[in-house]
C-alpha cells in the first residue's frame, strides 16, 4: 500500500480551508492550533480510523479524542470532510443552536469526547481503553494532547495510568507545537531544556533540546518523535505505534502553530483569533499555493543510488523523484521497480516515480509492489482504456496517480474522463530521456494554457514541473501554475543538496510572497496591501514582503 499521499494532502487542504471559512465567518475561533495538527487530522482521518460517518455510533468504530478541544474547528472540518456532516454546515461554526459549537461536544456526530477544560481527555481515553478490553474489543483509541495542556497534573496522572495497566490499544499525539493561548510554551512552562535568550522561535528547531519525549519514556511509554507535518512521518510512526504490544505509545510531533499560513506560522496571536473577512481570500489563496521539491537521482551518481537516496532525503526534500527508462519509450536506460524497491527501505520520504516507459499498464504493478507513493505514466503510451486500468490499480493500492505528457504532446482528449481525481500532471520542459538539458521555454506558456484548462475541469490535484528546472527559471514555473517541482542536475547535481533545496524553497517561498501581494493588491488596493503585509509579525518576512510591495510600486 502507498502513503495515499495526494489523497490526503488534498483533504488537508480542503480541511484548512473550512476551518478559515468557518472561523471567519463566526469571528472568532481557534486558527493556530487548528493548523498545527491539520496532517495529523488528516492521515488519521483518511487512513487510520475505522468509522462509518453514516453511522458516527458504529461499536466497532476506532475513537480519536480531541483533548485539546479550543482546537474544534480542525476537528469540525475533517469531520465535514470525511462525509459526518455537509460542508456548509461550518458556516454554523460558534451560532447559537449549532451543532458545532466553540469547543466539540456529543451534538455533533463524529465527536467522542466533550473537550475544552484542558487535561481531561487523556483520563477519558483511558476510561475507553480499558472498557474496550474488558469488552474484548479490538478497537483503538487515539487522544490528541497539546503542549500547553501538558501544563495539567491530570495529565501526568492519567500517563502513570496508561502505563500501570499497558494499554497497548491507546496511541496519544502530542501536537507540540511550542505555544500557547498567548505565549511560547518555553515561557510559560518549560516542557523541554530551558531555554535562555530572546530568540524562541529560532533556538526550538534544534532537535536536540527537545526533552518532553524523555519526560514520557520516564512514565513507561513508547514514544516516537517526528515533523507532524510530514504525512509520511506520521504514518511511519503511528504504525509502529499500532504494532508496540504491552506499552501505550506517545508521538512527539513537531507542529508549527498556524502552519501553512505564514502570518500565523509561529506567532501566539493566532491561537484564538479569527481571520479578518477582507484577508480570508489570501489565506486561501496560499494554501492553495503551497509546493514541493522533488529532487531527480538520475542526475547523481548511477552507480551508487542509495547515497543519491540519502542524500535527497538529508536535504529535506519532500518527494524522491524516480525517473525510470526502458531503453525503449526514451533511448535511455536507468533502472526499474527491482532497484526501487531496493532503495525503498532507505527513507520514509514518497517516491514520485516517473514511468517512461512502454506499455506502462503491464508493468504498472510491480511498482505498486516495489513501494512507490506516486506513480506518472504518460500519455503517448496510454488511452482511455488502458489509463482506466492503470487508474483503478494505483487507487485501489493507494498510490496517487500521475499523467506526464512530453513537450511535443497535449492532454489528451480522454483527460475529461479523469481530470477532477488526477493527483498530478507532468508538463515535460524537456525532452524526456535525461537530466541536464536545458528548460524549453515554450513549456510556460504551455503549463499556463493547460492550468487554464485544467481548472475548468475541476482538477485539483498538483503540476509537476520537470526538466531543465533550476533557481532561474523556478519562479516562472510557480507562475505558471507548477505547485511540484523537480530538480535534477540543480538539485542533485549540486554539492550540497541540502543548500540547494534550501535556496529553491527561498525563491518558492518568495514568488509565492509576490503572488499574494498582487492578489491583495487586486482586491483591496495600497491598503490591503499594507495590511496584509502588517500581519507578517515573527521573523525577518515582513522586510522581504515590503520589499517586493515596493518593487511593484503597490506601497
Ligand atoms: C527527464 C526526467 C527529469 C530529469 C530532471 O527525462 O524526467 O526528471 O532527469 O533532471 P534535470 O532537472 O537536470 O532536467
Ligand atoms: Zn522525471
């Protein structure tokens, strides 16, 4: 089975943008933490909860406990989205008489727990893990904690308990996400190594002074630590958590408070405040922006692609782009499912497999099977039929579904047929075959008339840009409408991958930056402008942003 990766990047995107629209809409609300574990939400949500949302009571169903309740408008909206209730109702968010209400209760269908006095909910899910075992059930219960609750004695209480009776069937995650109501959590009570000095937001990313994980191994629990933002991550860890017998489990996840959202990312005023109405189409606007680097290891070393692996996966890359050649659908040969799945056990991090191949549908499964997340056949090699075949393979193994198409071919006509559930679009800038050519220029205009296309379509899934890519051209891609983006001979061909992916990540971030300014420009004029630049509080941004508003002549 694949991570289902696009599948649930798409719910968690989905579910972000409820949350704004409900929180805007009510004036109030709790953004930041809601954000902070929106991957969580989301994988337990599409991948790990047994529930039937036509029957939120089912005896058999998993239970996951939001102990942190403030956070109900991130449970409210995965719960929309997976089928509880219609969408529309988070309009109702915080109304009198509505079943949503500020923090969850039993009104709604799909909650399990009545959160809001802080602290409870770990007691209460200890409650339903020993009933279910003296019942003889097999459920598991799953209790999402922050770090500003961990303040609770109840807490600590209720963690000697899990561990005194081995409750193998319990899986807590810690959204730690380093603040609370408002201030960092270092500040109020230091869950980790003191921190001295002023710059908070900076000194947490060290890894190596985060301590609350020893606190818990210290009460008998097995604990995993891992970005909580990184779906695979969480995956990883809430597997092994499944499989640990005769310990309750503890994730450590690292979250950033409002993350995805860069005026709210890190900052304490966005635990409990709600967007402004005049921002809200921004916010949307950039989750709808948010991107990925795919580095290319066909540009490294041939001989010796595990270390291309690791050295992929040690930059931070977010996929491994896997471009595999038969030696007949392009001249070139690299390499095919037998190594991938040799490379598989290496990281945790998707492998975007590019398939230039020919007859893609017979060989399409022994990729499935080699461990691929994502797989791109393309559509010179393909028709409706055998794309048909191919598509139903991959979704029924939760692998997302990618079609490529070269720089001398369109989408083809039977796109329509697929176009609203494609997770990925190849646009080839360049002729397909190898690394280090240089990007086609035509292919701009090209990804721009088919995002155009493909919008009108309702395609929601995500162009790749591939080929020739580099910190140039990166920019103009993401103008296009490029969200992915691989780096071969830019990426992998460098050095030090780690910078490179960095500085792609710094131009991303930085068009991405100027994109919003003319929307906000667009929509509002000089003073949306300033205002929305006036959010950006934490860190170095709002230099950047005034910068770019200046260059545009916008302030
Ligand atoms: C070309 C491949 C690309 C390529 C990327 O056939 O699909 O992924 O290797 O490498 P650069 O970025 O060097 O073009
Ligand atoms: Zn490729």
């Amino acid at each position: 089975m694949g991570l289902n990766y696009y599948y649930i990047l798409k719910r968690v995107r989905q579910a972000r943008k409820l949350v704004i629209k409900g929180t805007t809409t009510a004036g109030s609300g709790h953004p930041g933490g809601s954000f902070s574990m929106a991957e969580i939400l989301g994988c337990m949500y599409s991948k790990f909860l047994k529930y039937d949302p036509k029957n939120p009571l089912l005896p058999d169903r998993d239970r996951l406990v939001l102990s942190k309740g403030h956070a109900s408008p991130g449970l409210f909206s995965n719960l929309a989205v997976a089928g509880f209730f219609d969408k529309s109702e988070i309009d109702t968010l915080r109304k009198f008489g509505s079943r949503l209400q500020g923090h969850p209760d039993f009104k709604c269908p799909g909650v399990e727990f009545c959160g809001g006095s802080l602290g409870l909910g770990l007691s209460f899910s200890i409650g339903m893990a020993l009933a279910a075992r003296i019942d003889e059930k097999n459920h598991h219960i799953y209790t999402i904690i922050g770090d500003g609750e961990s303040d609770e004695g109840q807490v600590w209480e209720s963690a000697m308990a899990g561990s005194k009776f081995k409750l193998d069937n319990l899986t807590v995650l810690l959204d730690r996400n380093f603040i609370q109501q408002d201030d960092y959590t270092e500040r109020v009570m230091p869950l980790d190594e003191e921190l001295v000095g002023d710059d908070i937001s900076e000194m947490w990313k060290n890894a190596a002074r985060w301590k609350v994980g020893d606190k818990w191994r210290s009460f008998g629990w097995n604990v995993l630590e891992i970005d909580g933002h990184r779906i695979e991550q969480i995956q990883k860890a809430v597997n092994s958590a499944l499989q640990t017998k005769g310990t309750p489990s503890i994730i450590v996840a690292r979250t950033i408070k409002g993350k995805s959202v860069e005026h709210m990312e890190d900052n304490p005023k966005w635990h409990g405040v709600a967007p402004n109405p005049q921002i809200a189409p921004l916010i949307d606007l950039e989750l709808d922006c948010q991107f990925l680097i795919a580095p290319s290891i066909i540009a490294g070393d041939m001989t010796n692609l595990e270390n291309e692996v690791k050295r992929a996966s040690h930059g931070r890359a977010d996929f491994i782009h896997l471009d595999v050649m038969d030696g007949q659908f392009v001249p070139n040969k690299t390499f095919d499912h037998e190594k991938i799945k040799q490379l598989r056990p290496i990281t945790s991090i998707p492998f975007d497999t590019h398939l230039m191949i020919h007859e893609p549908v017979k060989h399409v499964k022994d990729y499935i099977d080699a461990g691929c997340d994502i797989i791109t056949v393309h559509a010179e090699v393909c028709n409706e039929s055998s794309f048909g075949e191919i598509y139903d393979m991959l979704r029924s193994n939760e692998v997302s579904v990618g079609l490529a198409i070269n720089p001398e071919t369109e989408l083809p006509p039977w796109i329509e047929t697929f176009a609203s559930d494609l997770d990925q679009i190849i646009v080839m800038s360049v002729v397909p075959g190898k690394s280090g050519q240089k990007y086609i220029e035509s292919t701009h205009e090209k990804t721009q008339r088919i995002v155009k296309f493909l919008a009108e379509a309702k395609f929601e899934g995500f162009i790749e840009a591939d080929g020739g890519v580099d910190l140039s051209n990166v920019e103009s891609c993401f103008f296009d409408g490029a969200r992915v983006f691989v780096g071969g001979s830019a990426i992998i061909g460098q050095k030090d991958v780690r910078i490179a992916i960095a500085e792609f990540r710094k131009k991303l971030m930085h068009a991405r930056r100027k994109l919003l300014i003319s929307k906000a420009h667009s929509l509002g004029g000089t003073e949306l402008v300033n205002k929305w630049i006036d959010l950006h509080e934490v860190g170095k941004k709002k230099t950047d942003l005034l910068q770019i508003a200046k260059e545009a002549s916008f302030v």
